[in-house]
C-alpha cells in the first residue's frame, strides 16, 4: 500500500461530558478518497473535529498522526486542508475575496501564485477570475462560495483535504458539480481527500473506500465497493436497504 | 443607492419637523400662556391691559398654526428669537454655549473611546479570563453610577480632600479635567458593554471558524472581527451621544462650565422658554443627523443591512 | 448538557441572593416609618452638620436634620417613583405593543412609526426641558422620562404578539369562536410575559438613573421632601465641612442602582441560557 498519511490509533473523545468517539482505528493512505459515511450525530464531524485539534472536543485516550508525527491546529491550511459545511461559513462575508486568500497566504508566509490559483480555479469550473477576487462572499451563491472555499484551502499546497458534509446544504445539481470537481482535483494535485457524508450515493460515486460510523464507532471500513454491495455490518446492511437506487448499482 | 438616499433624507426631515412641532408645543403645556410667561419671567406686573399689549405684540392672537409657521421659518433662517431674560437675541448665546459643550462632550467622547475600546477587544478575546473579570466588573460598576454622583465623589476626593484640582471649572486643560473624567466613566463602562457583547457575537460567527480552518493567524481574525463591528459599533456611538448630552446639562452645571446645558439650566430657573426651545432644536438636530449618518455608515459597511 | 444545567443553578443562585438583597433595599424604605431613628423633616439648630453619632448614625445636614432617616425617606421616593414610572411604561407599552401586533393594520404603522420618532429624540434632552417647563415636581419628572420610555416595551411585545399570533393553538382558539380579548388575554399575553418582565427590571436601575438626575437638577421633587438626588445636590454645597450629608445618600444610591443593574444582569443571562 501508499505511504500513511493520517495515522488514528484508539481516539476516543468526549463533548460536554458525554462520550463521542470510541476508540477510533483509522489510516488513511495517501492519493486515495476516503469517505465516511454516517447519520447525524455518529460522530463523523467530530472525528474531523478532533484531527485538527479544535478546542471543543476533548481527547481523552489515544493519537492521531500526521506522516510520523503529532497531528495539530498548525497544520491546517499548509498540510491540511479544511472545508467545512456551511458554504457562507468559510469567508468574511463583507470582504472581498482576494483580501482573504491574501490573509490566507500571509498567515503561512507564502507568496501569492497567480498561476497556481488560475489552475485551481479552472479545475473548478471558475471564469473571471479577477471579478470573483473582487467580489465579496455575500454577493455569491453558496454553490460559488463553497468553490471559493475548496479554492482557499487548495492554495497552501496540502496533502490532506477534509471536507466535512461540504455538499449537504447545496442543491443536488451544485453538489454533483462540487464533487466532480473535487476529483478533477484529485487528479491533477494528487491530493488526498477524507470525506464525510451522510450521503452514500456521493460515498460511492467517489470513494476509494468508505468507512461506516455508528453511534461513535466504525463499525465497518474497506473497498468502497466491498462495502457497498456485500456489507458484513448489520447496520451497513440496514443503511443500504434504505436507498433503493443503490441496489441497481 | 439613491432611492435609499432619498428615503434617508425624507425621514431625516420628518422628524425634524415632528421634533420641531413637539417643541412648539412645549411653550403650550406650561401653565399659563406665553404673554404672561414673558412678563412674569421680566418681573413686570401682569394686569389685563399690559397683557393684551403683550398678546398682540408676540402675534399669540394669530391662530396656532400660522404662529408654528411663521416661528418655523424663522428657525430654520437661525433665529430663535429674543431672549424672556434681557431681549437678547437667544441663537448667538446658543452658539456660544455649544462651543463649550462641543468641546467637553468631543473630549470625554474620545476619552472613552480610547480607553474602552483596548479593554474591550481585550476582554472579548479573553472571555472569562482574570482580565476579562475585573474589566466587566468596573464596566458594571462606571454603568451604574450616574455621572452627576461621579461628579460630587471626585469633587470631594480630588479636590477638597487631595486638593488637586479647583472645584470650580475654567476654561482650559485642568479645568476641563474633571468635567470630562465625570463624562468619561459612565459612558466607558457603557462602551466596554456594548462592544464586548459585539465582538462576542462575531467570534461566534462562522467565518470565524473558517478562517480558523485555513490557518489564519489569529491577528487577521481579531482584524476581520473589528472590521466587522464597525457599523453597530458606530450606532452605538451615535445613540451614547444622547446620553452625552443629558449628562452634560448636569456636570456643566455642578463645574459652572459655561456650555449650552448650564445655558438651559439656567433658563429653566429663569423660566426662560426660548432658550428652552432653541436647545431642544439644536441638540436634538444635532442627535437626529448623528444618527441618520450613523445608519449610512452601518449600511456601507454592512451592505446586507437595511436603511 | 451537564455544564448549562451548573450554570443555570450558578444563576438561579445569584437571582435569589440579589433579588433578596432588592427585597431588603425595598423593605427598608417601604418601613422608613418604623425604622428611621428621627423624623427625617424636624429641623433643629442645635444639632446642625453633627458628624455620625449614636443618635445620629450618619449625621446631620445643614438644617440640623437626621441624614440617616432622610436616606431612609428618601429612598422611598426614589424606589416608589422608579417602579412606579417603569410600572406604567410597562403598561402602556404592552398594551399598545399587544394591539399593534394582534391587529396590525394602519394603527400598527401610526403607533410605530411614532415610536421610531420617540426614540430619534435624545431622551434625556427632552426630559430636562420637558420637567423645566413642566414645573410639576417629581410628576413632571416622570412625566418627561414617560415620554420615551413606553417605546421599547412596546417594541418588545409587540415582536412577542406577532410571534405568538402565528402559534397553532392562537388558530385553534380563533377557530373555537374566542374573542379577540379573552386570546389577547389568556394566550397572548401570559406568553410575552417574561420578555417583557425581563426588560421592565433591565430599565429600573436606568429610570433611577434619570430620575435621581432630574431631581439633582432641582427638576424632580420640591425640597424639603426627601430624596437622594436633591439631598445629594442640596449638601454638596457644605460637603467640605459635613462631607456625610453627601457621601451616605450617595453609597445609598449606588448601592441601590447596582443592585437592580445586577438582578437585570444575572435574569437576562439566566432567560438565555
């Protein structure tokens, strides 16, 4: 197999006294997609949660490492990159665009790189790239600001990409378009992708592999299409039962 | 953008002129009627023939709204009329003490600005923290003081016990010194207040997390997060300078600092009803037009935001 | 969960132990009669600006009267005036709010766009002219403070009633046949209640605020009747040589305004939690 990029041995967390996460096992490989696939409130945000460190969920037991070495917040944006649901979410909403990717590249103290981001922005699908650095976030469609999102979190150069339910407040239409452009990404960057959903039919549309959570735990992980059509967990079984039109998959 | 314009500048005039007739009005529910008002104010005897001499002379014998008009016109040329006191035209002592109270208000404005502003992007930033603690304990504390008993406690510790300063205000830095201090330290624990709970809510919003997710330095989020309160920010500016304004009838009449609140009191002990009326046109003017700007500053710095 | 369930305990702590402190500030005016040591209006040469004593606890002012009992006395007028001036405003407020947000309508637009206006008006600017031409004492007071303190309770319920109106069970009533009063009364208004609570106890220590400013003034109550801020105003004069016949009324009032402040503080934290 790829070189390990995210190493998670025995994570279990906590949030406002109760437990969350128990005992998380998860590698993720480099080059791959990787889908979690859970219900709301199985744990999946804060599994992404917990990779970068944010200080509302507390670790209790066990690690999780980035190539070899502690995973943390000082990571986000160069190695990895975060894209979070909430399309209005990413950005300042009153400033204009090119401001912020500024802020973004001086907070790692890199050099703005004009052709990297007109290649970023054309794997999106963006034109006019110099009027949409001008504009501000408010003035855009959700669809168009969670482009802008994945943009800025490209920028860096990261190995890992962890987009959590990025598609989920978008229309059907916008959504299959965001993903399609996510693994248009994925080829031409070779970026890694963890992607959490509650939708199976993105799950497998893109994933290499999925992992199933429930109540905290993944309860079954490996090839997507292992998973999808021959699942061994009862839940699995029970999810997939419920989206018919997999089963023509 | 210009249908907004507009809209701004009509209701800026209706409230003028609503402000205006209100202050009209205010000559009328004073008991006894103007002629009488002025005579007895002059300290002339009031018998029927001097009175009616009176009525015709101020044109009281003109229906009421033909006087508001007439009066109106002449407001808004700038004449405000003579004086109940000593005939003196009243606009020129207006000026005057506007000066005087611009200068004070101006000062402890900025006063206050300087200092709750730090403390409170401190104690945002830090919430719950020791800093944060006592910052909101002597922001509490400055709120709950009314500034005439500010005032006095510092009258009596700075001056008669400390002999720091005069008690009574003149013209310059030192005399301007407690007056100002008086002003400031409501009006700061106010200030720290408001822009505390507004910084709050912008670390809650998501961007805040976004750029958190990016990397972002933390000095950049504390910039967007200023950048973003300037419009509340600025309304509550706009809206403490009515405050200011009541609170500087009172503290310009414990210094005696000769600004247009010690003018109006002054002509209240006098019952002197035209001064009455050219302070309330002039300060509430000036708070309307404050306030009209403020919303346009709010709306260009939040678009999405209604005028 | 377990964190918000301390914090509401944390607070319903801190209501009880201030609104007790309240009750007491309240209680020992209210009984100013029974507890007051001197009669708070006899003047007496002999014992003119007498420093803090046995019979005197916190001394004499410049016509040789009990400052203790005055502080006493004059809280009465303060507090009963306050509560009073939040009491109608609240009344007035609600009333019109509820109407405005039942009926709607050209009434709704008129009353609001009337309370825009109120509030476009520097409040205390007006109250000083207002009380100065009036001339009335402390009615002229709270008249002038009235004016524009109707404004935000009205505001308030009225957002309250517009929320409410557009509740299931306000249709099911309005179906069954009720009148518009018995919904106003028995749905509408129970349920704006504590909103509107909330505010009126946010705006006591503001209203005392102004009022104790206004009588500063010499705008609020007639001398020789108590009160904190005309007894404060009238000894300030001697304040170098009977500093007490200031500083006591003065503690009197800050205590007091601090108190309120903080019980608005700690019941607008606990309703957001």
């Amino acid at each position: 197999m790829a070189e390990c990029l995210l190493d998670i041995k025995k994570l279990c967390t906590s949030y406002d006294e109760s437990m969350v996460l128990k005992e998380i096992d998860l590698s993720v490989y480099k080059g791959e997609v990787l889908c979690i696939v859970g219900e709301s409130g199985s744990g999946k945000s804060t599994l992404i949660k917990a990779i970068c460190e944010d200080k509302s969920v507390r670790v209790n037991e066990g690690s999780v490492m980035f190539k070899g070495s502690h995973c943390g917040h000082k990571l986000l944006g160069s190695s990895i990159g975060l894209v979070q649901q909430n399309p209005e979410g990413a950005f300042n909403p009153l400033r204009s665009f090119d401001v912020q990717f500024a802020e973004t590249l001086k907070s790692h103290k890199r050099e703005p790189d004009k052709e990297k981001l007109a290649a970023i922005f054309s794997t999106l699908g963006l034109k006019d790239t110099d009027k949409l650095l001008k504009m501000r976030p408010y003035e855009l469609s959700g669809g168009m600001n969670q482009r802008m999102a994945i943009a800025a979190s490209l920028l860096l150069n990261p190995e890992l990409l962890l987009c959590d339910e990025i598609t989920s407040a978008l229309d059907v239409s916008t959504a299959i378009a965001v993903v399609d452009e996510l693994l248009r990404l994925r080829r031409e960057f070779g970026v890694t992708i963890v992607f959490v959903t509650h939708n199976l039919g993105i799950a497998a549309n893109i994933a290499d592999r999925v992992a199933i959570m429930y109540q905290g735990k993944i309860v079954e992980i490996g090839d997507a299409k292992d998973v999808l059509t021959n699942p061994k967990h009862e839940y699995t079984k029970g999810l997939l039962r419920d989206v018919p039109r997999l089963k023509a998959m | 953008m210009i249908k907004k314009a507009i809209k701004k500048i009509v209701s800026l005039i209706v409230i003028l002129m609503i402000l205006s007739f209100f202050v009209f009005a205010l000559l009328y529910i004073a008991p006894g009627d103007p002629a009488e008002k002025r005579l007895t104010s002059q300290g002339v005897a009031v018998t029927k023939e001097v009175l009616d001499a009176e009525r015709e002379r101020l044109g009281l014998l003109k229906p009421f709204l033909v006087r508001y008009g007439e009066w109106l016109v002449r407001v808004i040329r700038g004449d405000f009329g003579v004086s109940f006191k000593d005939d003196m035209p009243v606009a020129p002592k207006l000026w005057a003490g506007l000066r005087n109270t611009t200068i004070l208000a101006m000062t402890s404005l900025i006063l206050s600005l300087l200092i709750s502003f730090p403390l409170a992007v401190l104690s945002a930033i830090k919430k719950n923290g020791i800093a944060d603690n006592i910052i909101r304990l002597f922001s509490f504390i400055g709120n709950s003081i009314p500034n005439f008993l500010i005032s006095v406690l510092l009258m009596y510790f700075l001056c008669i016990k400390m002999k720091l300063f005069p008690v009574i205000a003149s013209e310059n830095l030192q005399g301007l010194f407690m007056p100002v201090v008086s002003l400031s330290i409501p009006m700061t624990g106010r200030f720290i207040r408001q822009m505390r709970t507004e910084f709050l809510i912008q670390l809650k919003e998501d961007y805040v997390v976004g750029m958190w997710g990016r990397g972002v330095k933390g000095r950049y989020i504390v910039l967007n997060i200023l950048r973003n309160s300037i419009g509340h920010i600025s309304t509550v500016i706009a809206l403490q300078i009515g405050t200011l304004m009541g609170g500087s009838v009172v503290i310009e009449t414990i210094f005696r600092w000769p600004g247009i609140g010690k003018l109006v009191m002054d002509s209240i002990t006098a019952r002197d009803y035209p001064v009455i009326m050219g302070f309330v046109i002039v300060m509430g003017t000036i708070y309307v037009v404050i306030n009209q700007v403020s919303d346009i500053l709010g709306h260009l710095m939040d678009p999405r935001t209604n005028i | 969960m377990k964190q918000r369930t301390l914090r509401e305990k944390k607070l319903k702590k801190r209501i009880i132990v201030v609104s007790l402190l309240a009750l007491l500030i309240i209680l020992m005016t209210t009984f100013a009669g029974v507890i007051a040591p001197n009669d708070p209006y006899t003047t007496s040469a002999s014992s003119i600006r007498m420093a803090p004593g046995a019979q005197y606890p916190f001394g004499t002012d410049n016509l040789g009267r009990c400052v203790f009992s005055r502080v006493l006395y004059g809280g009465r007028t303060t507090i009963a005036a306050t509560f009073l001036l939040v009491f109608i405003s609240f009344s007035i407020g609600t009333v019109i709010g509820m109407l405005c947000g039942y009926y709607g309508g050209i009434l709704d637009q008129l009353l609001m766009r009337l309370a825009d206006i109120m509030l476009a008006f520097p409040q205390m600017v007006v109250a000083i002219a207002v009380a100065g031409i009036l001339n009335a004492g402390m009615s002229g007071a709270m008249v002038a403070l009235g004016i524009t303190m109707w404004v935000s309770f009205a505001r308030l319920s009225r957002s309250h009633t517009f929320s409410i109106k557009k509740e299931a069970y306000i249709q099911a009533a309005f179906f069954a046949g009720k009148s518009d009063f018995y919904i106003i009364m028995v749905h509408v208004f129970p349920n704006l209640l504590a909103p509107v609570l909330t505010n009126a106890l946010t705006q006591i220590g503001t209203t005392m605020i102004g009022l104790s400013g206004l009588s500063f003034l010499g705008l609020g109550v007639v001398p020789p009747k108590a009160e904190w801020g005309s007894m404060i105003s009238e000894a300030k004069a001697y304040i170098q040589i009977a500093p007490w016949a200031v500083l006591f009324p003065a503690l009197a009032t800050i205590i007091t305004i601090i108190v309120f402040n903080y019980l608005g503080d700690v019941v607008m934290d606990y309703m957001e939690v």
